[in-house]
C-alpha cells in the first residue's frame, strides 16, 4: 500500500512513529505535541486501540488527550474486520483533526485493518494535511513495508526478521520500536538489506520522530531514532543467504540521533540541533 496523493493545496499531515513506552504521566512531551498539532483546544482527535487486546487501553488514551487539552477525543472500538466498514467510524475518521493508533501487536492490526474502509480513510486524512501518531505497533505499521516480527539480541542474519504488508502512510522508510531497549539493530539492518531504497528508522523508548510534510524528521524525546541508509551498498549477501547465515552488508551508512537532531530523508542527511538555521537555509533555497 502506498501513501494516498495529495490532492489539494493542503501540505501532508505529520507521520509520528513513537518507539513505545512513552511517558505519560510526567511532561508528556511527545502527547503534548500531537496534541497542539491537532489543533489543541480544538483537536478532534480519534484513538484506535485495534492493536491492543487490553479493554482500558482506548479509555487510558482519552484521558491522556483530554488532560492534555485537546478538545474532543474519542476511540475506534474496532476488533473485525467488519468493523472497519461501519459508517459511524468512517464519518468520525472524517472530521478527526489527528489519528492515534495505540501499541500492542502489529500483525493484529495489519490483518484488521489491512485493505479495509478504515485503512483507506486513515492514508487519505494523512494526505489531507491530519498527523497520524502511532506507538510501538502503531508505529511499525505506519510504513509501506511493515516489520512484523523478528529476533532481537541478534546480529544480521538471513530469517532474523520478518516483514508484512504495512499502511503505507510513507514508503521512504521501514522502522522498527523499542530500538536500543530490545537490541534490534540486527534485524533492521536485514530488513534495510532486503531492499536498500528503503530507509530504516529504529526508534527508542519514550521516543519520536516527527516526519513532517517536508519529509524531514525531527527527533523527539528522551532515546535516539537511529537512520540506517542502505542505498549505497558497494556488496550485500543477502541474496544468496541461506536461513541463519550472517549477511554481509559494506558501505552503510548509520547515524544515531537524539532530541533535536533532524534527518532528512529526501537528502539521506542528518543535522544537528546547533545546525538548526544552516539546515532552514538549505531548504528555503538561498545560500
């Protein structure tokens, strides 16, 4: 599934992957953002928990919003595909002025939500200039290829990680959650071999990146999103691995960002915090 067009004068919405276990009790820095950017006082916001199989997992996320400000949160009770073509839930996904897909397991939300009305609504608001959050599972899911599972504590190896069909609100990128925390370099760095156009981003705990319209990302959080840029491959192995064979991959390209830190995934170039006005000099086009 691919980004649905931008169809109007109206820039893209912001895509938020969150890498899980995000604070929400203290400063809520990430929550505080999505909201404002939403709207605030005058946010809409529409929760789907589909991920999650803990009934309080909706409700914990409205009270999270509203504390925060936001004007109107409500949540998706989708557990069928069935539910997914009910009209209430397509006209609320309608008027939503931000979309926040909860963690959980991602695969029961791909096989949920996959190919349905809601599925479609959701890449269509994104292209209407609404943000789509998501976290842990929500944020696996929000790239075209999806990382569905895979092994952690692992170097790169041929079956270290398996991939599915995602949302397809970006195709510049595949990410994966609870980066550092569950040592998933290795199995990015496959999912980056199957296909080096691709981007991988792995996210830490308590962690986002806010891709805006621009399709530059700004790192949000106390972790670091880590940016695997495989496009330059002089030789991967990947092709002839057999299962449990290590992968050879020369030539990558690896940056490690924290809070502040942008990356820009049209240029494949990080910048840091400090660099802030020589990066808005660069893409207003002046010298």
């Amino acid at each position: 599934m691919c980004p649905a067009p931008v169809t109007t004068d109206t820039p893209r919405g912001f895509i938020i992957p969150i890498g899980g276990g995000e604070d929400r009790v203290k400063e809520m820095h990430i929550h505080r953002r999505f909201v404002d950017l939403s709207g605030g006082a005058d946010a809409d916001i529409v929760v789907i928990p589909t991920a999650s199989q803990l009934e309080t997992t909706g409700a914990d996320y409205m009270s999270i919003f509203r504390g925060l400000g936001a004007g109107r949160v409500e949540f998706l009770p989708i557990i069928t595909r069935a539910d997914c073509e009910n009209p209430r839930y397509v006209e609320m996904l309608d008027r939503a002025t931000g979309i926040f897909l909860t963690g959980g397991n991602q695969l029961r939300l791909s096989t949920i939500l996959g190919g349905t009305m809601v599925a479609r609504k959701i890449r269509r608001r994104n292209a209407a200039g609404i943000p789509v959050a998501g976290t842990s599972a929500g944020a696996s899911i929000m790239s075209e290829h999806m990382v569905a599972g895979g092994d952690s504590n692992s170097s790169p190896v041929e079956g270290s990680v398996n991939l599915a069909p995602g949302l397809g609100l970006t195709n510049a990128v595949i990410i994966d959650q609870h980066f550092t925390q569950r040592n998933r370099l290795g199995r990015l760095l496959a999912a980056s071999s199957y296909n080096p156009f691709l981007i991988g981003l792995g996210i830490d705990e308590d962690t986002a990146a806010f891709i805006g319209p621009d399709n530059v990302l700004e790192v949000v959080g106390r972790g670091t999103v880590t940016a695997v840029d495989a496009s330059q491959l002089s030789h991967s192995s990947m092709w002839l691995a057999n299962r449990g064979d290590a992968i050879t991959l020369l030539g990558l390209r690896l940056d490690v960002m924290g809070e502040g830190c942008r990356y820009d995934l049209t240029n494949r170039k990080a910048y840091a915090p400090d660099s802030h006005a020589a990066f808005c000099t660069l893409n207003i086009g002046t010298e």
